[in-house]
C-alpha cells in the first residue's frame, strides 16, 4: 500500500500520514536507556512499514534512533519508499554533529525532513544560526526539506525575513509541526492561517487527542465522532484523521498495535462531506485541551 503523497514547497512530497516513533517509546536523555534495543519498537515500526504507514517521525530527544534503523533494515524497505523525519533539540551546539550522528545512529545518508524540535531558549543559540547550519545541510545533500515545530508566528517571521533577505528558497520553512486537533485547532495564535499564508506546511502531533485524552467532564465530540462512524462505516479514529487532512494538515500519529496501524492507512477510499468537516470544527471549538508542552503554551487560549 502506497499512501497518497502531498507536494512540499521545496518540491519534496510527504506521504499524508506520519508514523511517530516517541510518545509511549520515548527515552528522553537517558543514555542508557538509549542504548538498549526496544524490540517491542522495533517491531511496532516493522509492522508500520509492512501496514503502508512509510513515514516515520522521530527525533534525537526521543532516544529511539537504534530501533527506527533497525526496523528498516528488517522490513527490507528501500530508502526511497521511506520519508523519514528527524528534529534537532539536545544537539543545538552543533546542529551539524547532531544531524551526522543521528544519521549514522539510523544508518541513513540522509533525513527527508529535519525540523528544530522547540525554538531556542539560550540567548548564545538563536533559531536564525541554527537555521542557515541547517540549509547548509540541506544544500550539501544531508537533509531534503527543513522546517520548525512549536514555533509560534513571530518565531517564524526572522526565518521568513532570511528567505527574503537572501533571495534563495532553500531558506523557506517547509513544515512547522504542532499539536493540533479539534480540541486545540491554535496550539499558539493565528498559527495555523499564518502558514498557510506564508505557504508552510502544518503537520499535527497527537491528531487523535480527543480519543487519547478526552476532556474531563463535558466531550461534545464523542457523540459527533460516533455519529459520523456509524455514517462512513470509519471508526472515529479514521474520521479524526480524515478531518485532519480535510483542514489541509497533515496528522502524525501512532500505536502499537498492527490492526491501529492498518486503520490508519485505511483512510484514504472516503471523503468527509463538508457539512461534516465544518461540524467536527466547530464542535471542537466549544472545549480545548492542551496535553504537551504545557508549560510554554498554556497561556495562550487554544481557539
């Protein structure tokens, strides 16, 4: 299975949903931890790539480089059937090093997307240095398409203010990817309209929120949800996904489960009616929950 693919602005497409390889996997900064080979992982992505789910999400803080290489090199997969993301966060020092050695850690020649995981919160580290190491790369060969997540509109601007300074497209922002859903449509103001004026693609990380971590007390999109699956014949996993695409980001989600996994490739033989579309957002918008990185974004309202 070959799932439908959407065009970036450097001209790289990007296969419309995302496995992720951190969230339940995760092993942060323990060095440990990191060197030990998850084979409950391992498996999980194998059976991802066998399911069509091809895009794989990581990142050096997730500590799960070891097991994403490993589950290519057992799936048999070539390299040009995978698009693999990565994201630089504990390596900002030396955004160069950082990319090698997550590549070599892979056993991969090169990242199709690489992201700055969260804008920087050192005052001897801006974003604007981390960005031109990172179109160098991308000039040499190492990286294919760059982008951002996390960050918020005036985050953005100076990396936009480069392109234009510069005159070259190799400095435009590809991706900015942030926790989106019905339940968090804005993870920060006007971020989602700003990207698609300035024509960067949004990716969602925890496009499932509402079945994953449901509000507490009021959930108008539950009943919505079940509705709507019962209509399509898609469970309410699939019509969140759906929706996600339908709104023009693309979902990044995952599980561990092989029959989860087919779900989510199984997206793609059905359309949302608009009047459906426009339901699941605007009912979204009656609650929001906010469940990562609290602590930087909780002073922002959601919608």
């Amino acid at each position: 299975m070959t799932l439908p693919e959407k065009e970036l602005p450097s001209g790289v497409t990007i296969p419309l949903v995302g496995y992720g390889v951190g969230t339940r996997w995760f092993k942060g900064y323990d060095n440990n931890a990191a060197d030990k080979l998850d084979e409950s992982l391992v498996e999980s992505i194998v059976n991802a790539i066998e399911n069509g789910l091809t895009h794989l999400d990581t990142a050096e803080m997730y500590g799960t480089d070891k097991e994403v290489g490993e589950a290519i090199k057992r799936s048999g997969i070539t390299r040009d059937k995978l698009f693999v993301t990565g994201k630089l966060l504990n390596g900002r020092a030396d955004p160069e090093a950082a990319v090698n050695a997550s590549l070599s850690r892979l056993g991969l020649g090169y990242f199709d997307l690489y992201l700055i995981h969260f804008p920087s919160d050192n005052k001897d580290i801006s974003d604007v240095d981390t960005w031109k190491t990172l179109v160098s790369l991308k000039k040499a060969g190492k990286l294919r398409a760059i982008g951002v997540s996390n960050f918020t509109t005036s985050q953005i601007e100076p990396l936009l203010k480069l392109e234009q300074e510069t005159g070259d497209p190799d400095y435009h922002p590809d991706v900015n990817q942030i926790e989106f859903n019905p339940y968090l449509t804005a993870q920060t103001p006007d971020i989602v309209p700003f990207c698609k004026e300035n024509n960067i693609q949004v990716e969602a990380y925890h496009p499932l929120g509402p079945i994953v971590h449901p509000p507490t007390g009021s959930d108008p999109l539950k009943p919505v949800l079940e509705e709507l699956s019962a209509k399509y014949g898609k469970t309410p996993a699939q019509i969140l996904l759906k929706w996600t695409i339908a709104v023009g980001v693309v979902p990044v989600s995952t599980s561990s489960k092989s029959s989860r996994q087919k779900e989510y490739a199984d997206i793609f033989d059905f359309d949302l009616d608009t009047e459906d579309v426009n339901l699941i957002t605007s009912t979204g918008k009656q609650v929001t929950v906010r469940i990562y990185a609290k602590q930087l974004y909780d002073k922002y309202p959601g919608h």
